[in-house]
C-alpha cells in the first residue's frame, strides 16, 4: 500500500497507523512506481467553516474506505510543537477511522503506536485521576477498555519504583552475544557457538577488560548501580569457567553493596548446569530467567531450541536447588503452529512451577530472522493471539500476579504488546529502569549501549561495536567510549 499526502507532510503517522492494522502489508511512505501496487491511502488536511480537517481515502483490495477527524481550528494550540503533537493526532484519528472500516475491526491500542505506553498513563496519572486517564486514553488514543486499565495499573507499579531512583543511581548491562544455537524466530544479534564458539575465549577477556575500566569510572564518579543485568544471547551458553571468571571479575571490580538486583538470563535450558546457577548464586546473582517460550516440544524441535519442555523442568529446578526465589520464565504468543490449546498448556505448566515473573511476549515477525514466512500465517485472525494474552492475563491475575512492565514492537502478531508479570515485591526494576528510560545505563560488550539521560527528556547514547568480531578486532572503541561517557555524565552530575 502506497501513501499519499495533501496539506500536510505527517505520512510517517498515518503510516504508523496503517501499519499497525495492515502489519501483515507492505506499506510505503511515498506513491510508490509498482503497478502492482494499486492499494493506496490518501491523507488530506485543510480548514473549512472554522474547523480543520482531516479526510482519509483508503483503497484497499479494490473497494474505498474513508475516514474523517476533525477539531475546532481556533482550539488547535499556540505553540508549535503542541500544534503539531495536535495534528498529527487528528491525522492518525483520520487514518484509524478509514482502517477500521477498511478491515471491519479497530484496533486495541487504537492510534497509540509508540513502544512505551506506559508512559504516557503514567503522564496522565500526575495530573488527573484514574478514572480521568481512562476516559482520556479511551476517548482521544481511542485505546479499548482493557489496555487503558493495563497501562493504569502498570505505571501505579512503576511509579512506585521509579520515585526512588537518584541521580547517581545507574544500571550495568553486560552482554554475552552468544547462544547455543539460533531460534527460527530471533532476530537478535547473537551467534551461535557453534559457528562462532572460537571467539568466545577472546571475548569473555576483552568483555573483563572492559568492566575493568568501567569500574574505574562508576567509582571515580561516586556512582551507585542499582541494578546488573548479565543479558544476551544466552549468557550460559559460555563455559562453566569462563562464566565464573566473569562472575567474579565483577564481584572483585564493582561495589555491589547498593545493588538492589543482580540478574543472569539463563534462557536456554540446554545451557544450564548445576555449577553455573552455584557459582551464579554464591557470586551475588539474585535472579535468573529460564525460558521455554512454549512448553510443546514439537514447536520447540521446529523452532531449532533443541531443548524439550522436560529439560526446562529440570533447568527450573535447578534453579529453585541452587537457592533462587526469583525467577522470571519468558514465553511467546503466536508461535507458528501454537493453538489456543497449546498455548494454555504452556501458561498451565508454568503455573505449576510458581515462577516470580512471568513475561508474555507477542511473536515478533522479523525479516533478519530465518523463521519460514510461508509457514506463518500473516492474515490468522488476530484474535487467536489476543485470545492468548487474554488467558494469561486471566490466570496470571488470577495467581496473585501483576503486569509491571509493557512495552510493543513492530510487526507483532495483531499489533499486540509484550508484559511482564511479577508477584508484588519481585519486579524486574531493570526492565522498568531500561525500558521507560527513568536511569542511566552502562552497556559492556559487543551490541551494548550506555544510555544517559541529559535533563528535558533527552537522552544520549553511546554504542559498542554491534558485532562480536569488531569488538575483538578493536578494543581501543571501548576504552574511547569510556572517556566519552566520563566526560558527558561528569557534565550532568554538575
Ligand atoms: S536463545 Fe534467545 S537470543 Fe539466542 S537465538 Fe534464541 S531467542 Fe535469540
């Protein structure tokens, strides 16, 4: 579907629109040149009787939808960033109503398109009540009954854990950008061992030398890390040693005695061993995340985890032995041959092991990974996925779990979100810190990133190589970064 524009220059909005309706349709911001592409929208602003308005014309599979906002041209704001905050809403209005109608069906984040929802309720909570917020979400991001309630609930919970943050408060991500294996459906920059295990020796030492510096910096900068988050990849797919000497190296290097939660992903039950989840726990981790993504062992054959639903039994058990009471278990919703059925199975036997958090992902449909497209059914009804998230947030509120955390993708199945569920009191903070981006983070490794947060909302990165071969091939990019970061965060601390 091609895009069209009139009196205004906003087609990135009405494509984030018609994007999260037709994600399973290639959409072109421009009119396109391919005669084949004879679907097209057409967006068109102007003034007419004191109003400004927006028409839209969607022809869509031959037949022409349309779709229509309008507002009171004087009530439009003053200021021209509000102007525009404001147009660009009567734009995406327009764009959903003629959508809508297009496909028969609206949409449950109606024209909320960003990745932080949250946000935005926790925004709208300092200002009016509750049920305000509600009535606003519902009437003017047209968002349905049920996420306007979910992103109130969630940021009640965040805000609790963000009011306490201070400004020397950060966060270390430390990334081991290795996997056993490669899942069908990750796009993740993460090699497998197998094909990359050569350069793991030379990347746990580099990865050392880096935390090493970095541990220079938090020190002379008096900073307090609030939370660790040894990420990935799978961070056990390295050795039983070579996760040792991590573990230990930043157990010698950093003063952890501010840290409120230190957490390994152990995602692959194939990666996890007694001595790791040993070590890991007399190291100082506080909680680890066993993933099944599915507990049907015919999906995770096809899905190349070469783990079964047993195994992750075991890994989970594991866990419990070697001493940990927080553990996170991460699945996905819409797994290609996954049925309502099969589903529910894999939500009723993690049930049965008591995780602390549960985090519901949607599948995410990504072109950089090898999962078959043709054996994906783009156009399934939305409603099997949503009948999936609706069950689990049935069963996990009904276990005494909250959603704390949300945040949405593009491309997911039915335009629909991922949250993370937790027990009261065990929330992942570092999910709440990095994706709300309430804290500074430090990033160590190949694919990490130091975030600050420079004041007014914006927010600096700087990156690591993304690869772990250039991380390796140039270690003088850390190190510069390192003074990049010292002199910049040195600057906000004045
Ligand atoms: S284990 Fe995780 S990071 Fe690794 S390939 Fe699978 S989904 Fe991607």
């Amino acid at each position: 579907m091609q895009i069209k524009t009139e009196g205004h220059d906003e087609s990135y909005s009405v494509y984030t629109v018609l994007k999260s309706f037709f994600w399973f349709e290639r959409i072109t911001e421009k009119p396109s040149d391919d005669p084949d592409d004879r679907d097209i929208a057409v967006s068109r602003e102007y003034e007419k009787d004191g109003l400004l308005r927006v028409d839209t014309e969607i022809t869509y599979r031959g037949t022409v939808h349309t779709g229509h906002a309008e507002t009171s041209a004087a009530d439009m704001p003053g200021d021209r960033l509000a102007y525009k905050r404001s147009e660009k809403d009567l734009i995406k209005k327009s764009a959903y109503d003629a959508a809508e109608s297009a496909l028969g069906h609206g949409l449950k984040w109606g024209i909320l398109t960003g990745i932080r929802p949250a946000k935005i309720a926790r925004d709208l909570t300092k200002t009016v009540s509750y049920e305000d917020a509600r009535a606003l979400l519902m009437n003017d991001y047209y968002l349905s009954d049920e996420k306007s309630r979910l992103i109130l609930d969630i940021s009640k919970v965040q805000s609790r854990i963000i009011e306490n943050i201070s400004c020397k408060d950060i966060s270390l991500y430390i990334s081991i950008p290795f996997c056993v294996s490669r899942c069908s459906y990750c796009s993740f920059v993460s090699h497998s061992i197998e094909k990359a295990g050569h350069l793991v020796p030379q990347y746990v030492s580099l990865l050392i030398r880096e935390l090493r510096e970095l541990s220079g910096l938090v020190s002379s900068l008096s900073l307090n890390i609030k939370s660790i988050y040894i990420g990935g990849g799978t961070p056990t797919s390295l050795s039983e040693g070579e996760l040792s000497r991590l573990l230990s190296c930043i157990n010698e290097c950093f003063d952890l005695s501010s840290v409120s939660e230190y957490t390994l992903e152990a995602g692959r039950a194939d990666t996890i061993t007694p001595k790791k989840l040993t070590d890991a726990k007399r190291l100082g981790v506080t909680r680890v995340s066993v993933n099944p993504q599915t507990t049907n062992d015919e999906i995770l054959m096809r899905l190349g985890r070469r783990h079964t639903r047993e195994d992750f039994f075991r890994a989970f058990a594991l866990a419990r032995d070697a001493g940990f009471d927080i553990i996170n278990t991460d699945v996905i919703a819409g797994l290609p041959g996954e049925s309502l059925d099969s589903f529910r199975r894999t939500i009723d036997d993690i049930m049965t092991l008591s995780p602390e958090n549960v985090t519901v992902h949607t599948l995410s449909v990504k072109r950089a990974s090898t999962l078959n497209y043709d054996r994906v059914d783009m156009t399934r009804e939305f409603d099997l996925v949503s009948g999936m998230l609706d069950y689990s947030s049935r069963i996990l509120s009904g276990a005494g779990y909250a959603p704390y955390y949300l945040y949405r993708q593009k491309s997911t199945l039915g335009n629909l979100e991922n949250v993370g569920y937790a027990r009261p009191g065990t929330e992942c903070l570092y999910n709440v810190y990095m994706m709300e981006e309430v804290m500074p983070v430090l990033g160590a490794g190949a694919g990490a990133v130091c975030k600050l947060l420079c004041g007014g909302g914006k927010i600096e990165r700087i990156f690591n190589y993304k690869y772990p071969y250039e991380y390796i091939n140039d270690p003088s990019k850390a190190a510069g970064n390192h003074d990049k970061l010292k002199e910049m965060f040195s600057a906000i601390l004045r």
